[in-house]
C-alpha cells in the first residue's frame, strides 16, 4: 500500500508539473488535432488543374475543340496562348506552367484527309508525381480521339488505324526520376532544420545555463551578440548544403543544370528567415523541449504544403493559400530551378524577392524581440 501511495505521489507531481508548464501543455493538446486536420485535407497525390499553355498552329475549330476537351477533363487549366516555342520554354522555365499542348498547323487537313495527326504534349517532368498525372490524362484523351477518328473511317470504308496521336515529351527529368526531385527538396528542408531548430534550443540552452546573461555584462555589444551567435549555424548549413549536393550528384546521379553561386547566393536570402524563426521561437521557449517542440511545429507544415513532397496544385483550394506563407515553398522552387531547369535569376527573381519580403520581416521581429529578451 505505501508502495502505490508513493506511486501516486510520484504521478501526481509530474501531472502538476506538466500542467503548469502551459506552453508545452497547449502545444501537445492543440499540435497533434490541427495537423491532423491540416495534413488529411492537405494530402493528396491526384494532381489537378495543371497551369497549361497552348501553342496553336493550327487556329482550327477542331484544335479548339481538342483543347477544350483537355479543360473538360479537370487535368489541365489553360492559363495562357502563345505564339512560339519560345514563349513555351518561357513559361515552363518561369513556372508559370507545367504542360504545355503544341498544335501543328496541318492537323485539320491531316485528319480531313485521313492522314495521321500528331499533337505535342510537353511537361515539367522536374515533378515525377505532376508529370505522370500530366502523361496519363494526355494519353487519355488523345486515344480517345484516336478511335473516334478511326472508327469515323472505317464507316466511310477507309481503313486508318491510328489516325491521331499524342506525343509526349519530359523536360528536364525526361527518365522521371524520383530522386531528381525528391534531392533538391531534401536539401531544402535539411538546411530548414539546422538554421531554424539548432538556433532555437542554442540561444535557449544558453539561457538555461546562464551563459548568456554572462555574454551581456561583456563588452560584446547586444549586435555583435546575435551576429555572432547567427554565424557559426550559418556556415554549418553551408557546409551540409555543399555535402547533400555532392552526395546528390555522385551518389545519386542528380543533375546540376545551373549556377552554383547563384543557388549559394539565394540560399543566403533563405537562412534570413530561418534563423529569425529560430530566433523568435527563442524569445519564446523557456527550455530546450519546448523549443524542439514550436520548431516541429513549424517544420512539419513546412514540410508537407511547401510541395517538398505532395503537389500544391494537387491540394484543395483553401489548404494552397497556406503555402504562400511558407519561405520553404519558394525556397524549393529555387533550388529545384536551379538544379534541375537550369534557369536564372531573370525566372528566380519573383521567389528570390519574396524570401526577401520574409527575411527582412521575420528576422526584424526576431532581433526586436531579442533584444528586449536581452534587455
């Protein structure tokens, strides 16, 4: 009996001990729902509405008539016409689409004549998962049309087999290679994970061992602090950025298609707000638990709507405005443009200047907030 009583004791210490702490009470009790919520509307691997260019050469009724049986099918939006293969590789590169539908100028006459008609499918293969959603709905329709047109003909008494056909080309992964996707996104979410958590429970393990209060009666002024404190994770994330990208290339045969300085220069833009995360997350955790627990907090949803590993255009509508407030989402589409298209800043700029918007705003707050913590 006193065996249990002292048992009790024990659990009723830690019960009032787990109580009091409200900031881990409120992220264990509200973390584990929300996400739950968050992630099982969220995910979902049947990609949708895939942004689509046309180039039409033909300006036929029955090449309208095609590209609107592509809309019908809830696979592929047309955002916009173009007038030259140019404009395609600019769209595609600048990702403001990932299929792009080519139209020859013969195709009604071919298909009036009964000679088979060829129509061009192009995709952003950098997405293995977009892509082959893109591939099979392509496919699709156009074996559809193939047999309606044959079967047309051989009413008519002409034999034609195949007298439509869609073909497909993969940019950028044409092998559709997991890997070449799924690499540059690790790198992305890898260098998250060591800016944002491992200077969260840095500045707060100081705080727990006292260290920093021993800094601030220094003569390091409160700047030279949080410099100081920001720098070593910095080159530590570089470091791991260089290895995961060697790895990449030689291990696992990923291309590097363009500039390294370029890719090295944006990733500072990035760490301005990874480190302010870590910062401000700081200024709030008390212990080191609850700062690896609000880092999860932000890493997990980081992770899953930034399209590191599902589709954004794969989510519902009301989930894809919450990765507009995620710098991981353009981050990603940084290193992935990079890597695999090989395009420039003149297609990068729009991500690079958001992650700018973010840093300033983030990091400004963080610094402001640690400084009062310091004050």
């Amino acid at each position: 009996m006193e065996s249990l009583n002292r048992l009790w004791a024990v659990v009723k210490k830690e019960y009032v001990q787990f109580i009091r702490d409200r900031v881990t009470l409120a992220i264990m009790l509200t973390l584990p729902a929300l996400q739950l919520c968050l992630f099982g509307y969220a995910i979902n691997t049947e990609v949708k509405h895939l942004p689509t260019v046309v180039f039409d050469m033909s300006r036929s009724p029955l090449s309208r008539e095609i590209a609107q049986t592509y809309v019908n099918s809830q696979y592929f939006d047309i955002v916009e016409y173009v007038g030259s293969m140019d404009e395609v590789t600019s769209a595609i590169d600048a990702g403001r689409a990932k299929v792009a539908i080519v139209f020859p100028p013969d195709l009604e006459r071919d298909i009036k004549t009964r000679r088979p008609a060829t129509v061009q499918l192009i995709f952003d293969a950098s997405d293995p998962m977009t892509s082959a959603s893109a591939l099979n709905a392509g496919n699709a329709i156009g074996l559809y049309y193939s047999v309606e047109l044959a079967t047309s003909a051989r009413a008519g008494g002409i034999p034609v087999e195949r007298p439509f056909e869609v073909r497909s080309r993969a940019w950028y992964n044409p092998s559709l290679i997991t890997a070449n996707f799924m690499v540059p996104g690790i790198i992305g979410t890898l260098l998250l994970m060591i800016t944002m958590m491992l200077t969260a429970m840095a500045i707060v393990r100081e705080r727990e061992r006292g260290t920093l209060e021993q800094l601030l009666v220094s003569p390091v002024k409160r700047t030279e602090l949080i410099i100081g404190k920001l720098i070593p994770y910095i080159g530590l994330a570089y470091i791991d950025m260089s290895i995961a990208l060697v790895l990449g290339r030689y291990l696992f045969g990923v291309p590097i298609a363009g500039s390294l300085a370029l890719l090295y220069g944006l990733t500072f833009i990035f760490f301005m707000t990874t480190l302010g995360l870590g910062m401000f997350i700081s200024t709030v955790a008390k212990t080191q638990q609850q700062a690896m627990q609000m880092s999860f907090f932000f890493f997990l949803p980081s992770m899953m709507l930034s399209g590191f590993m599902f589709p954004i255009a794969a989510m519902p509508g009301w989930v894809q405005p919450i990765s507009w407030f995620i710098p991981l989402t353009y981050y990603l589409e940084i290193v992935r443009g990079i890597i695999l298209k090989g395009v420039g800043l003149e297609y990068l700029w729009p991500q690079a200047l958001a992650l700018v918007v973010f840093g300033v705003v983030i990091l400004g707050l963080a610094v402001a907030r640690m400084g009062k913590r310091l004050g």
